[in-house]
C-alpha cells in the first residue's frame, strides 16, 4: 500500500496543477505504463484515474460545502457525540483525564509499529486503552519523533501488537481510540468524528457545534494537534471558502484523502442504487 501511495502521490500533485493531462502523461510522471498505472490506480481507490481527476479539482471541497447538510448539528442531534460510537460506527474511543494529560505521559507505556497504509509508511502508537497516534513519514521526516514529542515522559516500546490494531483501523474495522489531549482539545477532536466519511465541514462549523462559535482559532489549533491523523478525521476541516487550509501531514495527502473518500463514497451509493433495483 505504501508503495501504492508513493506512486499515487506524484500522480496527484501533476493531476491536481493540471487535471487535463492525459492517462499516458500521468502515467509518465508516475513512471509507469499506462497500464500498469491504471492497475496500481485502481487497485489504490477503487476508480480510474481519469473519474479521479474531478475529486481533486480545486473547487471540489468548495462543491462539498455547499452540498453538505448540517452534519454537525444532525449527528449531536441524534445522540452520536460524546463516549459513543460515531465515524462509520466502527470507532470507540476514551479520553485521557486532565491530570494525566498535566503528566505529559509520565508513567504511560505507548507501543508503537510502522506499518504500510494507503497513504504511505504510517508510524501508529497504542497505550492499553486503544490507538493514541498514526503519523505518516516522508523523505525527512519521521512521524515516530514527531508523535513522540508530543508525550516526552511516556516510555516508548516498539511492540508487533500493534500491527494488528493498525491494520484494522486502516481496513475500517472496530477500532478503539485513545484520546490523549486537554479538554478543549478532546471535545474539538470529537466534533471531528461527527463528520462522515466523503463529507467536509469548517472550522468555523466546528466552533459552533462544541458551543463556542468564536473560538474559530482555538479549533484550528486543537486540530493541528490531533494526534491519530485519519481516524479522527482532521484533513475533512476546511476554511470557509472552500480552500483546504494546512495539513500537518501535507497538503497532497490531505487532498488525497479527501478524494478517496469521495470516490469510495460515491462508489458505494452506486452500488446501493444498483442492488436497490434490482430489489424491485
């Protein structure tokens, strides 16, 4: 997957300065055949490069805007906010308390692995409650050392274990989280999961659903100090305009995942008209 993603990601960034290009030119980017790179391509998404090319036009999250419905406000509407399930219904997670969160991991043993995603080498950490982290690393740039800056005290052990939790994270099955953040943070983090899967919001929406409308700034912090990149699904936080905004983890994997999930979303409704017809 990760070998996937390397491709992937010089496909994307030509694709996205110029999304006319024709499958021969992306794929000479790629350093692929056309075949070959339709292969990986759809293998990677699930679509053809050409159908991918229009969830990455510049506009598409300002299309998403302006079709959304008020997610936030439907999902704490029907009671999906706080210790429950939300995010496809596959996640669980708990918050780590104040006092620890002061402790800054004193006294807390974080295994961690590297493992392959579809979004290149993922760097993932779990205490005993569940995943605390998923960073994702770069010619450069290490996710392990940029996690574990983040809870200087705790006592890192790398632990095979691991492996398995992050391999059911990355194919969507129950997963259990371990938030691990102040207060303010841990309630903007669940905002977050309310967000569905092919679906953006703004940072200004966020502010409102937590109850603090003019904390716009404050969120946009808490955000980029989210921790468990994917799951809690920072990179569908968009500006108001449409316009991605940053991505601690790179603006092209953060359009990446964006576009994956809007193909796999808009994938799976055809299905669902498809079976729905056959029903009938």
């Amino acid at each position: 997957m990760s070998y996937h993603y390397a491709i992937i990601a010089r496909a994307l960034d030509a694709i996205a300065d110029r999304p006319d290009l024709s499958l021969e030119e992306v794929a000479a980017v790629a350093g692929l055949s056309p075949a070959h790179f339709q292969r990986v391509f759809s293998a990677w998404v699930g679509v053809s490069p050409k159908r991918f090319a229009q969830y990455l036009a510049l506009d598409h999250a300002r299309h998403l805007l302006a079709a959304q419905t008020p997610v936030l406000e439907a999902s704490h509407a029907a009671g999906l906010s706080g210790g429950g399930r939300l995010h496809d219904l596959f996640l669980r997670w708990e918050g780590m308390s104040p006092g620890d969160y002061a402790r800054a991991g004193a006294g807390l043993r974080i295994g961690w692995t590297r493992t392959p995603s579809p979004f290149g080498e993922a760097v993932v950490m779990a205490t005993a409650r569940g995943i605390c982290g998923i960073g994702f690393t770069d010619p450069g740039f290490d996710a392990f050392t940029d996690l574990a800056r983040r809870w200087p005290r705790a006592v890192y052990e790398e632990d095979g274990s691991v492996a398995v939790l992050a391999e059911a994270a990355f194919a969507g099955r129950p997963t259990r989280l371990h938030l691990m953040g102040g207060p303010f943070q841990i309630k903007v983090w669940e905002a977050l999961l309310s967000v569905p899967s092919g679906q953006v919001t703004t940072y200004g929406d966020i502010a409102t659903a937590i109850g603090q409308p003019t904390a716009v700034r404050a969120v946009g912090t808490a955000i980029g100090r989210n921790a468990i990149s994917w799951l809690i699904p920072c990179h569908r936080a968009v500006r108001k305009t449409g316009a991605l905004g940053g991505y601690h983890w790179g603006l092209t994997r953060k359009r990446a995942m964006l576009a994956h999930e809007a193909a796999r979303r808009d994938a799976a409704d055809v299905t669902a008209e498809l079976s729905e017809s056959v029903r009938r």
